[in-house]
C-alpha cells in the first residue's frame, strides 16, 4: 500500500509541476502508474474488502477534483466515471480464471483449482461463484468455460450503478447532487475542463461541499432550518438551489447568465431548469459560480 500512495504522491508531483493537465491524462498515469501496483495479484485475492485501496483511488480523485477530505466517497467514482476497485477485482478474477479454464488438466496449477473447485466451499472457487452469479452468468462456472470479458466489464458498470443507486441517497449532503445525477458516467466539465481551480468549484458545489450557510452550519450543528441565508432577506435556508437560483443577492449574475443561455425563468421551471444547469452546461455554470461566490465572499469577509 505503501509503494501505491508513493507511486500516487509521484503522479501528483508531477501534476504540480506540469498544472492543469486534463483528465485523460490523469486517468492515463492513474492506470498505469498506480492502479498495477493496487490490483497485484488480485486475481487470487481480489474477493477481499480491500478499504486501503478504495482510499488510495479516492485521494488520486478528490486530488484531480480539487475536493477536500470530507468529500461523500460516493460521489467521487460516480463524478470521474472510474469503477471501483472491489467491483475492478472481480474482472481480474475472471481474467485468471479464464486462463486456468485454457490449461490442460495435467497440469499442476490446474489440477489444484480443480481441487478447489470440487470443495467449493469458502475458497476462492466459491467466491468466482458468488461473483458469477452477481453477474448473471452462472453457466460459466456451472460448465467451466472461459468467460467473454467485454460482458464481464459490462455486468460491472452494471454492478456498480445499481449498488451507487442503493447508497448514494443515504448521504444528507448529496440531497441535491441525486436530484440531477442519476448514472456513474464520466461527467462533461471532469472531462473537458482542464482548469483545476474551475473543475474545483463545480465539483464542490455538486458534491453539497461547498461552504455555503447549509454546509457550514453542519460544523456548528445548526439544524438545516436554521442554516438561513445571510446575504439577502427572503428568508430561506441557504442550499444549493437558493444559492444559484434564489438569492437576490445575485439577481444580475443570474440574469445574465440565462439570457446567454436562452432560457426564460419563471416559477414553474425553476427547479428544472437548475437540474438542467448541471446536465448541460457545465462551462457557463462555472463562470457563474465563480462570479457569484466571489461576490459572497466580498459581501461576508471584506
Ligand atoms: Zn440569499
């Protein structure tokens, strides 16, 4: 573990001094520089809750995003579109099962998997099954034939949106992030927009992090009524939507920003509309957000 957060710390390093490299290229490095040393062997161990490595992909993320340590884990995967390693694993074991099920009977390592195999129980055998079945594909171990891995991968994906979709409405601070995210695709603005220090604000913002009166009075334990906005006088709790869509404070930023988007705002399209933002229009909301909030931290703390 410790050669992959060196390996990891590297990387970083690297991106320091070469600054705002996209995410191909990170996902590149990731891939080849950190993820082998994560997933050594993993064909034979990979069954195993490994929370080390889970902690070491999710740093390289929250570093790439520009988020801080209590980002909700959940919604780093699911922002880069990267699987995570557990579910990663279970392709690596397939891969060496696929090459024991090509080696002839006679020879050692096959002999001891059909050991394996024949117990069944507890062993890595079984766990193949557990993961065949997860995949649907029960034939495989059932008749011992080689799996197809494109298949494999996809059952993956699969895997990890339906058990993203169980957990990630359990987070409180990502109340919001589901009411427009509903996949575990790569999202535009990771994709395209090199600047970290923009990526940095949208991420924030998306993953309910970023320190607007909602967020800050969770550090106080203020209950979320009381979490009201203090840069205008409706009233109203200081959340992500009252932030872009609401607050007076900003009434200009916001008219401009949807003249250029053509859109007109009225009552009943608001909350739409606000989904719609984050879905489709990562490079105006990012201006926009910076616009705003540095507004709000002039009003605050000049
Ligand atoms: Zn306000």
């Amino acid at each position: 573990m410790q050669l992959a957060e060196l390996a990891l710390g590297s990387i970083i390093s690297k991106f320091k001094s070469l600054r705002n490299v996209g995410y191909e290229t990170f996902t590149k490095l990731f891939r080849s520089g950190v993820q082998p040393i994560l997933e050594y062997s993993s064909g034979v161990w990979g069954f195993h809750k490994a929370i080390d490595i889970d902690k070491i992909q999710n740093r390289a993320i929250r570093y790439f995003l520009g988020l801080h340590k209590f980002a909700p884990n959940i919604a780093l995967n699911s922002e880069m579109g990267w699987v995570s390693p557990s579910f990663n694993r279970y392709i690596c074991m397939l891969r060496l099962w696929n090459r024991l099920m090509l080696k002839p009977d006679t020879e050692l390592c096959k002999k001891l998997f059909l050991v394996d195999y024949n117990l069944s129980d507890k062993n890595w055998s079984s766990e193949i099954k557990k993961i065949c079945n997860d995949l649907q594909i029960e034939t495989v171990y059932e008749n011992k034939t080689v799996c197809d891995l494109a298949y494999v991968k996809d059952g993956v994906k699969e895997l990890m949106l339906k058990d993203w979709r169980e957990n990630v409405v359990k987070k409180p601070k990502l109340r919001t992030y589901v009411t427009f995210k509903n996949n575990v695709d790569v999202e535009p603005y990771v994709k395209h927009c090199n600047l970290r220090q923009n990526r940095s604000i949208m991420a924030q913002i998306r993953c309910g992090i970023l320190p607007i009166r909602l967020e800050t009075g969770r550090f106080c334990r203020l209950p979320v009524d009381n979490r009201l906005c203090e840069l205008c006088n409706l009233g109203k709790v200081e959340d992500e939507f009252h932030f872009m869509m609401e607050c007076s404070l900003y009434q200009g930023e916001r008219e401009r920003l949807f003249n250029a988007l053509n859109v007109d705002i009225r009552d009943d399209n608001k909350e739409e509309v606000f989904k719609d933002l984050f879905r489709n229009n990562w490079r105006e909301v990012i201006l926009y957000l910076k616009y705003i909030w540095k507004k709000r931290q002039d009003k605050l703390f000049k």
